[in-house]
C-alpha cells in the first residue's frame, strides 16, 4: 500500500471514532439535559402530587425531619424546589466515603 492509501485509511478510521464520540457524547447530554422530562415519561407520578388545600411544609421543617430520619454520614446533597404547586420537592442524600492514600502524607 502506498503512503497516501495509508494517510487515507488512518484519516478515516480515526474521523469515525471521533464522529461516534461526538454522537455518544450529544447523546447523553441530551438525556442528563432533559432527565426530568423522560423520568416523568418512565415514572409520571414520581415527579408530581395531587396538590392539596394545604400550606405547603416550609424548608427548614423539612430539613429538620430528614435530619432526624438518616444518619450523620448523608449530608443532604440536593434539595431542588420547582414553582409549580404540583410538583414534589426533590431531595438527593450521598454517603460520605472518605478515601485515604498511603502514599500521600495526611495534613495534620
């Protein structure tokens, strides 16, 4: 094969794997971008209540109540509130993992 049949073959191997992650990339960020339209779709009632002829528990009660439900190690990650009266608060919690590598000194 000749140099340019090379460069050729190489120059359009290398643009498909670019192209294919170009499309994956685009791909996923259209569904993180639109996660609370398709988690609505899959699950609709996970996203919205029947709303109620009742106040709605203001954010400092609620924070208190989770607080008093899990332990010392989830710190409360998320807490998302949408406008609209239907809509359910969202609240994300993660466990704290602490991670120590024995080859870096620890500040003291």
């Amino acid at each position: 094969m000749s140099a340019k049949k090379i460069n050729s073959f190489l120059h359009l191997c290398l643009g498909l794997l670019s192209g294919l992650m170009v499309i994956i990339l685009s791909i996923t960020g259209c569904i993180y971008r639109f996660k609370d339209q398709i988690q609505n779709i899959v699950s609709p009632g996970s996203l919205f209540v029947t709303p109620e002829n009742m106040a709605r528990i203001p954010v400092s009660r609620l924070i208190a109540g989770l607080y008093t439900q899990i332990s010392a190690g989830y710190p409360l990650t998320i807490f998302e509130i949408w406008n609209d009266s239907a809509a359910s608060y969202r609240i994300c919690i993660y466990k704290i993992i602490e991670y120590v590598d024995s080859n870096f000194p620890q500040c003291q």
